[in-house]
C-alpha cells in the first residue's frame, strides 16, 4: 500500500491507496511447483522469479508493470488479473497472495510513467512485505516526484480554461483535452479514480500543531528535523496536485473526487482535538 500525505489547512491527513476490491489468499504453501515462490508475481502462465538471475531482484516499479503488462494478451482477455506473493511467514514456508488487477493495456512504447510507477509501487508493497495481517508495507508517496508539477501544470490548466469556457460540457472538454495531446492528464485522473482510499487509523489524523510540537523536540536533530520538515512539504504539494486533479475531475467528470474521506468517528475525534473544549454528541 502507498500512503499519500496531505496537509488539509491546519491538518496532516496519511491516506492509505491501494488496488480496489483486492482479494486475499492465505497460508499459501511455498510448494515450488513451476518455481513459485514468495515475493513472486504471477500473470498466466508467466512468473518473475523465472526472469531474476540468482540474488539478483527485479523491484524497479516500472520495469515491474512493463513485465507484467508484457505478460497479457490484451487482444485475447486471457489474464484478468495478477497474483501476487508476499514474503514468507516467519519460520514456515507459507506466504498469501493478493489477487489485483492488471495494468492498462498500452500500445508499443505510448505508456504512462506516472501510472506505471504507481501501479509497480503498489505492486511492490505487496510482495515485499511480510504477510501478518496489517502488516502490507506502505510507502509514503510524493507526487511531486513522479513528475505531477510538469503533467499538471500552468499551459495545461490555461488550455483547460479556454476549452471550458468555450463549451463546459464534461464530454466536449475531455475530447478536446484529447485532440490538443492531453491524453497523459486524463488517463492518471482515470487510474487515481480507479484506485482505493482510507483512513483507517486515528494516528493517520495529525493536527499541524502536533506535527510542530515533536518537530520542536528534536530541534538539536538535524537529521530528524530535516526528515520532518521534508514530509511537510510532501504534504503541502500533495495536497496541491489532489487540488489540481479535483479541478479537472469536476470540469470532464461533472463531479467531485471522492477521496480521501474521514469516518464520521474520525470527524469527532479531530474536532475534539482542535476544541477541546468543545463537546460532540
């Protein structure tokens, strides 16, 4: 799983993405029929441990989704999905297997490297991860440098303006954004869409104050201070890149983006923290 960091005004909000409609396996046995083993990646009848070369571990996440998208015969719907294998168990050779879909079909080298990335991240939380429950390995993920600041940026919103203004018709703007080569946009709005989200936790709430408050502790660690400072800021331009792709999904989707969300309980909880003296019934 990917955590997204998104500071929301005076709110750090950690939401979790993932695969939607995941299924699980459990307490596979590493039998080693046709090689399979834990942390591998079975599409079909292909698996990528058969690719690695002894100690030697494919874990690139683009290379990850061009070998699996290679994998599929799009033409011929034979592979609908992907399994993918965690770790072993500690002291025993089981693993479970997470059945996810698979990437979107591309044509020749025409792909997307923001969802490429994405996709072969998610797929690699999984596989490196030890299969305890809850125990999926989550990586914070900066949008920023996936390249989002460069897809979504000034020309583009400029040339979305024009077209809207032109005619706001959700349909008529996404064939124009299509016709004026921004094919690459809409389809990393697409997969985002596509893509599952929680907050699952209480700690995934953090209150801008908290977050400055522990960065004041350990103002004598550099190290510390600068990792802190560094996930503020992912947090500010993540929330800077959802506020780019909520706008564009409003303007060719006539809707709001519908993530991330707080449970009602979550809701209470972070109002009594910012009043505490406030009572929620």
């Amino acid at each position: 799983m990917l955590v997204l960091p998104l500071m929301i005004k005076d709110v750090v909000l950690k939401v979790t993405v993932n695969f939607k409609n995941v299924e699980v396996k459990r307490n596979i046995l590493n039998s080693g029929v046709k090689d399979i083993r834990y942390s591998d990646i079975v599409v079909g009848k292909n698996h990528l441990k058969a690719y690695e070369n002894g100690n030697k571990i494919i874990a690139d996440p683009k290379a990850i989704t061009s070998f699996i998208r290679k994998s599929i015969n799009y033409d011929n719907d034979d592979v609908s999905f992907v399994e993918v294998n965690t770790k072993k168990y500690k002291d025993s050779d089981f693993y479970d297997t997470y059945i996810v879909p698979i990437p979107s079909y591309k044509d020749g080298d025409n792909y997307n490297e923001i969802n490429d990335y994405i996709y072969g991240m998610l797929i690699n939380s999984i596989r490196f991860s030890d299969p305890e429950p809850d125990r999926i390995k989550k990586i914070d993920l900066s949008l920023s440098s996936l390249g989002f600041d460069e897809l979504f940026n000034g020309d583009f919103y400029n040339r979305l303006e024009r077209i809207k203004n032109n005619n706001p018709n959700p349909l008529y703007i996404r064939n124009q954004l299509i016709n004026a080569g921004y094919t690459k946009q809409l389809e990393v709005l697409d997969f985002f869409n596509n893509l599952d989200y929680e907050i699952s936790q209480n700690s995934d709430v953090l209150l801008i104050d908290e977050f400055n408050t522990v960065n004041d502790f350990f103002k004598d660690s550099n190290k510390i201070n600068r990792f802190l400072n560094n996930y503020k800021s992912m947090a500010i331009s993540n929330y800077e890149s959802y506020m780019n792709l909520a706008a564009l999904n409003s303007l060719v989707n006539g809707r709001n983006l519908d993530w991330p969300t707080l449970s009602e309980e979550q809701q209470k909880i972070l109002i009594r923290k910012m009043d505490p003296e406030r009572s929620v019934a």
